[in-house]
C-alpha cells in the first residue's frame, strides 16, 4: 500500500546524511564531554561546533545557543527562567492565546503563584494584534512570549513588530520558532527577539533534542540543577548524538531552505485547490498568505477531525487534526477556539503539513482519496444536512 506521510509538524523523517553524521557518538566516540582528559574533550570540541551549525542558521553567536531535549524544554527555559530571574522586576506574563502548552502551562504556572498573566486574543487568522500587545504591557512586565508559527493553523506571526514593541518598552521577548526554523528564514537579529525555541523534530533532526537562543549577556534560571554544562544553564550529560543530529540538520536546512520552500508551497496550493474543487462544506483556517509554506489546515463541515485522520490512515495518508479527540480533551481545540470558530464545524478540523520528500503525485493521491473519506464519513453524521453556525471567514466553498 502506498504511504503518503503529511504530518510533519508532529515528526519530520531524520535523513540518511543526518544519521551517518550522529551514529560514531553511540559507540566509537562515547566518552563524557565533561572530563578532563583528550577522549572527553574532543567531544565537547564536537558539541561546540554543533552549537555554531545552529547559531549560524539563526544569525546568532555559539554563546547564544542552549542545548535542551526538546522545544518544549526550551520554552519551558525560557519563560521560567526569565521570569524567575527577574521576580524583582514584576509580576505580568503576556502570552498569545494559541501558545503550545508548554508556554501556556508556563504562564499558568506563575498564575498559580499570584503573577498575573494576559493572555492575548487573536483575529480570525490567528494574528496577534501589535496595538493590543502594546495597550496590554504594563511596568510590572516582565516577560512576552508569542509564537513565530502556529503549528494548528500555519498562521505567521509579525514577530519583527511585536518584539520591536517590547524592546521599546524594556520587555523580554520570547518566540517559540519550533515550527518555523527550517520551514521559513529566521534570523533572531531581524526578528529583534530575546531568546527563541527550535526542536530537532521539526527541522530534521532526531526527537529528544531542541535548543534556545537567548541574547548575549541575558540572565537565566536553570530549570534543571547539576554540573556546569551548558555553561551552567542546564545541568546533565549532554545527548551528544542527538547534538550532532541537530547540528548537521541545521547545516542541511540553511543549504536548502529557498529550494525547500518553493516546492512544498507549490504542493500545497495544488492541495488547497484540490480541495476546494472537490469538497463541500469546508473551511480554509490561518491565515491565506502569511502562514507557513508547506501547511493547509481545514475544518470539514459534520464530520470529527479523529475520524478522518483513521480513515484517511486506512489509504496510507497520514495527517493530524486539532480536534478534541486528538488532544484527549473534551472541548474544542483551544487555537480553532482562539481563532472563533463553532465548536460543531472546529471538530472537523484537519492538519496536512509538507516536506521537501512529497511529491506532486502524493497530492495527486490525496485528492482521489480524502473525497471518498469525507463522504463516508458524513453520510453516517447525524449533523450532516443540518443548518450549522457558520465562520465568518469561510474562505473555501
């Protein structure tokens, strides 16, 4: 059976090139970075080339750079540790209402301990508003965390604006840039931002590593205690393979990235027309332009977004969905929820995200398919037929 993998915000293939450069640090080149002696060193010389991979695809200095096991490690960092490093300073939290859980769980956590945390809304697009940011900062704030992409609805935020806003103002400025870095240029100096959070997961490289850029001299409390690695910023034995995995993914994604986006954008807007010619009753969610290249999200009218992804899995086409099942919640997806949309018409939300490994005639497969997914499944919806609220933004058919 043909496989057509488009769910590569949840996990992205590591590449042959990727695991040659990671597999000598299992068993030839084991040694602890930390020791003294030249077997340890050599491989602390290893994780600092790393370091300068990914600081180069961000525009950033290798001292700017903190390894972490994920992304969500490195929002963690970057909202508590700045917070925590500046408890003097005030006691206001501002994220956007579409946050990964890691950032708003964040957030809530200091909530929990009597800060006070703003939680932004957004239009219709998910877009965050630079006037509401700007009305929203006080003198007790001390930290803004907004995302550079939405992973659920591929919506680009105008992060350059906002952080120019908060630097304005004396404000720390955090992004989480785990959906963009490797899928869009992101180069920290243009953004103006403070510290940024990627993930290997995202980019090409292994699971179980991430990073955070943070500004030269910028104070942070480490969340995990130990040793002096990472310069004392997170304690423990660093995943060296996992580094070097990340390191020659950063390295690959700065080669091809202009490549990468011109083809997975062509695939997709073969997608979205497809879609719209040969389904009713959908709706495009994001932003229609300033969202990331290779992602289309849609919310099909009487059908739950679970069912489709099971359906669609029996053809071989792997796709994700934002949908409550999905997030083994019973509500509706927090980002279609932030964005306005009904809750009958959010449950039929589905996510496909491209790679540089999908081809024309993937597309080609999904459109012959996903038709026949949506039809059965809607005729065996007891809404189907039905007058449901309708989204103002109903961009599709």
């Amino acid at each position: 059976m043909q496989t057509v993998y488009l769910d590569h915000v949840s996990a992205t293939p590591v590449r042959k090139p990727i695991l040659d450069a990671m597999q000598p640090y299992f068993a030839e080149y084991y040694a602890n970075p930390s020791t003294v002696y030249d077997l340890g060193a050599k491989i602390k010389l290893v994780i600092e080339e790393q370091r300068t991979k990914v600081a180069e695809l961000l525009g950033a200095q290798a001292g700017e750079i903190v390894f972490t096991s994920s992304g969500a490690e490195a929002n963690n960092l970057a909202v508590k540790g700045t917070v925590q490093a500046r408890k003097k300073k005030g006691n206001h939290i501002i994220v956007s209402a579409i946050e990964h859980h890691s950032v708003l769980n964040s957030a809530r956590f200091f909530e929990r301990q009597d800060y006070e945390v703003t939680f932004l809304p957004v239009d219709l697009h998910g877009l965050v508003d630079p006037q509401r940011l700007s009305l929203a900062i006080t003198p007790e704030t001390v930290l803004v965390s907004i995302m550079h992409a939405n992973n659920e609805i591929g919506t680009i935020e105008p992060i350059t604006e906002l952080a120019a806003i908060c630097r304005e103002k004396g404000v720390l400025f955090h992004t989480d840039a785990v959906a963009t870095v490797g899928n869009v240029p992101v180069d920290v100096n243009e953004l103006n931002v403070d510290m940024l959070s990627l993930s290997g997961i995202s980019l090409g490289g292994p699971k179980g590593v991430g990073a955070l850029y943070f500004r030269d001299k910028l104070r942070l409390m480490p969340l995990i205690h130990g040793g002096i690695q990472e310069n004392g910023r997170r304690g423990g034995t660093e995943n060296v393979p996992a580094i070097v995995g990340l390191g020659k993914a950063a390295e690959i994604a700065k080669q091809e990235l202009t490549e990468k986006m011109a083809h997975v954008r062509k695939l997709r807007e073969l997608l979205v027309a497809g879609i719209d010619q040969r389904v009713e009753k959908v709706t495009f969610t994001g932003h229609p332009e300033k969202r990331l290249p290779g992602h289309a999200s849609f919310c099909f009218e009487a059908i739950e977004g679970e069912a489709l992804v099971y359906m669609l899995a029996q053809y071989g086409i792997y796709t994700n969905t934002g949908s409550a099942c999905a997030s083994k919640a019973l509500k509706t997806s927090p980002v279609l929820g932030a964005i306005g949309l009904p809750a009958a018409l959010a449950q039929g939300s589905s996510v496909f995200s491209i790679d540089r490994n999908n081809t024309r005639q993937e597309i080609d497969f999904v459109l012959d398919k996903l038709p026949l997914a949506v039809d059965r499944l809607r005729s065996m919806s007891p809404i189907w037929g039905k007058d449901l609220p309708v989204y103002e933004e109903d961009v599709c058919t």
